[in-house]
C-alpha cells in the first residue's frame, strides 16, 4: 500500500513530500489512518542526524493517534473503527527479563523504534507518524479514551508518558511534593499529571514570565532557579524532582531541594554530559540520582486511561504537514506552547 508522508531526505535538506510503500498487514497487525501526529524535539534531531543514528530517507513521528482500517487475522483487542494511538516502541523481543516484566522499553536486544529502527522480519527500516497511514503490531498499540479531544492525546504518547513513569514508580499520590524542573513539553505534562495525582507542585524555571502558566497547569509553587535566595528557601522540601531539562546543567541545586531519601530523575537528554554532582548529600541524605526512558505499553495505556478519567491532555498548536520545517525552527528556540500537533487531515499532499 502506498501513502503520501513527509520524510527527511538527507541532514541538510528540509523535508519533503514523499510517497512511502507500508509493509504488508500481518496476522497480530493493525492498519491506522494517521489523524493527529505529534512533534516531538527528537524528530528534529533524528531529521538532522544530531545524533548520529539516521537512516534516509527517514520518516519521523512518534505521537500517533488514528483509527483502526484494517486488522490481522490475529487481532483481538482491535477492530476497524477503534480510535488508537502509537508512541515511541513497535517492537521488542519478547524474551529478556524487561519484557517479561512488561517493561519493553529498557528491553535488553533494544526496542524496536517506530521510526528509523530496523524491522527483523523484512530488513527495512520503519517508518513513523508523518504520514497517511502505519502498520503497527497490536502488542504496541493503545486504546484512546473517547471524551478527550484527540489533536491533544497525541503528545501523552511520548510526552505523557515519559513523565508518567517516574510519577507512579515514585508512588507519587495526596501528600506528595513534586518538583518539576523545566516548563516545556516534557514540564507541563509533569506538572499536570502530577497535579492531578494529588501532589503538592513546586515548578523551577529561568524565567519569571513562566509563573502564570506554571499556576495554570496546576502548580501550587513556582521558583526561579537563578535566585539564590528562593532556592534556598526550597531546600528539603520536595520528596521526588522530574528534570525535564534537555541541556545540561548543574544538578546540585536540586538535589539540594529534596528531602532526606528524595528522587533526582533525569528525563530530558542534554546534548553535552552534565557535569558530575557532588555525592556527598547522596551518600549522608540517601538521596537518589536517577534516569528514566519514556514507559511501557502498560504504564501508557494506564496514563491514558487516567487522563479520560481526569480530562487531561497536553497543550497544543495544531499545524499542516506543509508547516512542519517552520515548527521545527520554532520549536529549537523555544517557541511553542506546549507542543506542536500535525493534523493530517488538514495536511495537503501533493498529488492527492
């Protein structure tokens, strides 16, 4: 089957307007019409090969929502119609110890990525979310709660979920004290969802103007981080602190933030290494420093299930394939309230 799709063609060229073949529909498989395709800041880095890991031509996307047109012969929790999304993972191997677990994002022969990764069965290499359509095994598709609206459920699936993890694996509940370091697409996730889950949100950030939206999406505090004097009055208040900063910096202030046995977790990536911190209050406060990488089918298929429950779903400017280099160049300096959102069916493609 073929479909229209936006691709990156090499590192330096904008992307463009390709046609793609989808791989044949097998038994555990289910066909989706892409709606809603959310645009996460890795996709620019894996369009500009930042990283290193590109294949072209490279379809990215990562934050799919659409509804079920076809199903394989195999497929029980699916039928045609269904509103569904599909997140960072297609696949894993199904056998190490993380899979058994239900844990297949830290799977120990590597997930299998939606876009840029390479399929085992056919050799090629998948194809993700900025396009018409996806092919996508139904052990990695998630059901959409039907009263949110969807152009917002499509950044849970990285985004959300990302924050979500670290949220429920620190039993995050009533009486909790969340930091949130960083109010961007990772941020107010976090301090929605942490929000919602009763905690008490205190938001750092560099600049003042952030305050109202801070308060907005459900925080209670928010600190200026460059302040001295407002980060000291923060010390050992919080009991887990999500830093959602993708650049690096020094962690020793937040550290010093929590409470004795307090969570430091890493969620953003920088592109340069962060500094060492001082392991002092580690070792005296039984402070933990920690890294989480986005969450399992499990963990996103509860938070989804819990913002129906609560009504939640991310802020978003939605655009047309055709925008998708501009929001790129927006989105590297910062310029988007939370999250940009692709609507396909407002997308024109050429030839169609």
């Amino acid at each position: 089957m073929t479909v229209h799709a936006m691709a990156a063609i090499s590192a330096g060229t904008p992307l463009q307007a390709v046609t793609i073949e989808l791989r044949e529909t097998r038994p555990d498989d289910v066909r989706i019409e892409i709606l809603y395709c959310g645009i996460c800041h890795s996709d620019l880095h894996m369009a500009r090969n930042e990283w290193g890991v590109s294949h072209y031509p490279l379809v990215p996307g990562h934050e799919i929502v659409g509804k079920v047109i076809e199903t394989g012969g195999k497929v029980e929790r699916f039928a045609v119609g269904d509103l569904v999304g599909v997140g960072v993972m297609v696949g894993a191997c199904g056998q190490c110890d993380c899979c058994r677990m239900q844990e297949e994002q830290y799977c120990e022969q590597g997930f299998l990525a939606t876009y840029n990764g390479l399929d085992p069965v056919n050799g090629e290499r998948t194809r993700g979310g900025y396009a018409q359509s996806i092919v996508a095994d139904q052990h990695f598709v998630v059901s959409i709660p039907d009263n949110l609206p969807v152009e917002g459920v499509a950044p849970l699936l990285c985004a959300g979920v990302t924050v979500w993890s670290p949220l429920r694996q620190g039993k995050v509940g009533p009486g909790s004290r969340v930091g949130v370091v960083g109010l961007g697409g990772l941020g107010h996730m976090a301090v929605k969802l942490a929000a919602a889950l009763g905690a008490e949100v205190t938001l750092f950030t560099t600049s003042a103007a952030k305050a109202a939206d801070a308060r907005r999406l459900g925080a209670r505090q928010v600190v200026i981080s460059s302040d001295e004097v407002t980060m000291r009055e923060a010390a050992r208040s919080l009991d887990i602190v999500l830093d959602c900063v993708a650049a690096a910096h020094d962690l020793n202030p937040y550290l010093a933030c929590l409470k004795t046995f307090g969570q430091l977790v890493l969620v953003g990536i920088p592109d340069q290494p962060h500094a060492a911190p001082d392991v002092t209050p580690l070792v005296f406060r039984r402070l933990s420093l920690s890294g989480t990488s986005i969450g399992s089918i499990r963990e996103t298929q509860d938070m989804l299930d819990f913002c129906g429950r609560h009504e939640l779903v991310a802020d978003v400017e939605l655009i047309s394939m055709e925008q998708v280099e501009s929001a790129f160049q927006r989105m590297a300096r910062g310029d988007v309230k939370y999250r940009f959102v692709v609507d396909m069916l407002a997308s024109h493609w050429p030839g169609a």
